[in-house]
C-alpha cells in the first residue's frame, strides 16, 4: 500500500462532500426529465439512460488512461477497481429502473440507506462488531422502507408498482454500497482517486453497454433533448457528484461518506417539489424520516462525557 499523501483540510474535505451530495441529488431529476422527454419509462429505457451516462463519463475520461499506466496501479488495486467498476453497472441498472415504478423522494429515501449496507458488509466481510445501535438502527430502516413501500403513491409517479420500485431501489443501495467499499479499498491499496475513477467507469460502462439492446431499446432516435438531459448528468452528478464521493473516501471512513448522501433525498425532493411538480405524501415523508433516524441511529457514534 502506498502512501496517500499529505492529507487536505477538512474544510475541503467537507466542501468537496457537500459539491458531491449536490451533484448526486440532481441524478433523479434529469433521470425523470430524460424519461418524459422521450416519453418512455421502464427498465429497457433506464438501462439505456445508465449505459449512456457511464459510456459518456468513461469518454471524458479516457485522456487520463495514460495517467492510470504511470500509476503503476497492483493487481489487487486494480482487482478492486474492476469490482466496483461491476457494482457500479449494477447500482445504476436498478436505481434508476426504480425511478419509473415510485416517485423521486421514494426512491431516493431507498437508495440512500448505504451506511446500513456498509455497516452490514464490514460485519460479514471485515469481521467488524455490529453493537446494539447499530442493531436497532437496522431495524428501524428496514421498518421505514416497509412504511415508504405500502405508502399511497404519488400522482406524479411514472407507473405505479411500490413494491417493485422499492425493491429495485432497495437492491441498488446495496451494490452502490459495495461499489464505496470496494472503491475505498483500491484507493487503500494506491490507485489515485482519477485512476480509480476511470477504472471504475469505464468497466461499469463496457458492462452495461449490450444490455439496452438485448432489453430492445436503441442508443440513436432519440431526442436530443434526452442526450442533453443525459449529459447534463454526467457532467453534474457522475463527474462532479461521484468523483468527490470517491476523493472523500481517501480521507474518510466510508460510513462517513455515505452518511453524507442522506443529503440526496432531502435535495431530491426539494428539486422534484419545484421542477417535477411531485408532492410526497405524509406517510413517505415519515418513513423517509424513520429510515433516515434508523441510519443515524446504526452509525453515528454517542459522544463520550468528560
């Protein structure tokens, strides 16, 4: 393992999350539009929006290959690279196919609950001991998501299937979970953030690239309304958004980070509020708000007293 360097401020560490927790919370909003522009929803036209925003992302980063040779990375930094590269494909495939069964504040409250998930691959994978919080805040998460998924769905809502939406959401946290901890363990081992993220993009690109078409929708005939809507997501919430998540977990735990994505949600649904017009009923926002107290509650340390 090499040396990760000097390490920044925390002001920038924590300015960079918060550029990060704003850029990601923009991804729904123009998953949606792109959805409305085309008039299509469904998995084969969310597997074409994922395909499109990780093929464009890869191409912007496909200057800096040569920076990823001189890095001299090791196999297992690249071996993990390559994983979270697989579970990213996986993490977009299914959250945004959920965005066309449940509304944004629903999906994005799901897909959010990384730091359970992390908690819970420490456990099985780190042998790190899960405590009587951590416990509790499990149960009240998943109790929270049973809320949001029997909750009456919103008039905005694309297609109406909770069930589905939420376990689609629900499985997409998990492998966006692996996806931090397996990024976070490549960075360990040496590969600079960049190597990493063109590593991780470009694999998770090359694997979803045949799916839209073995699922029967095409990359052309389109709008270019929806490319533009696409690019805007790549540039906002993958280049910016992500980037900064992946940056943050050289310096921080990667419960930390995730901890900082429960910011999505609240933003999302603000952002939804004002441009898609969704109105979250009350039994969404009170299960959000357990699922979010159950995730506080698993992961955030209890002061010690003087």
């Amino acid at each position: 393992m090499t040396d990760l360097g000097r390490s920044p401020t925390n002001i920038l560490i924590w300015s960079v999350l918060i550029i990060g927790a704003v850029g990601v919370s923009t991804s729904s909003i123009f998953i949606r539009l792109a959805m409305a522009a085309a008039d299509k929803q469904g998995i084969a036209f969310s597997l074409f929006l994922a395909a499109s925003r990780l093929i464009f992302a890869s191409i912007a980063l496909m200057p800096t290959w040569q920076n990823v040779t001189k890095a001299k990375p090791t196999k297992t930094s690249m071996g993990y690279g390559i994983a979270a590269g697989l579970a990213l494909a996986l993490h977009f495939s299914l959250w945004i196919s959920s965005l066309s069964f449940v509304s944004v504040a629903v999906s994005t409250s799901l897909v959010t609950t990384n730091p359970i998930w992390v908690a819970l691959i420490g456990w099985i994978w780190q042998r790190k001991t899960l405590s009587r919080r951590t416990i509790i805040g499990i149960f009240l998460a998943i109790a929270g998501s049973f809320m949001i998924t029997w909750s009456k769905p919103t008039e905005m809502a694309i297609n109406s299937a909770p069930v589905l939406g939420t376990i689609l959401a629900l499985s997409g946290s998990i492998a966006a979970s692996f996806y931090l901890v397996f990024g976070q363990e490549a960075q360990r081992q040496g590969l600079p953030t960049q190597s990493y993220a063109t590593i991780a993009y470009t694999v998770a690109a090359i694997a979803l690239l045949p799916m839209p078409i073995l699922w029967g929708e095409s990359y052309g005939g389109h709008s270019l309304e929806v490319y533009a809507y696409i690019l805007a997501m790549t540039i906002i919430a993958q280049l910016i958004g992500h980037t900064s998540f992946n940056w943050a977990l050289r310096w921080l735990p990667s419960v930390t980070v995730t901890l900082c994505i429960l910011c999505e949600p609240i933003i999302a649904s603000i952002l939804s509020f004002f441009i898609l017009k969704e109105i979250p009923s009350l039994s969404i926002i009170f299960g959000g708000f357990v699922i979010l107290s159950g995730v506080a509650i698993a992961v955030l340390k209890v002061p010690q007293k003087l």
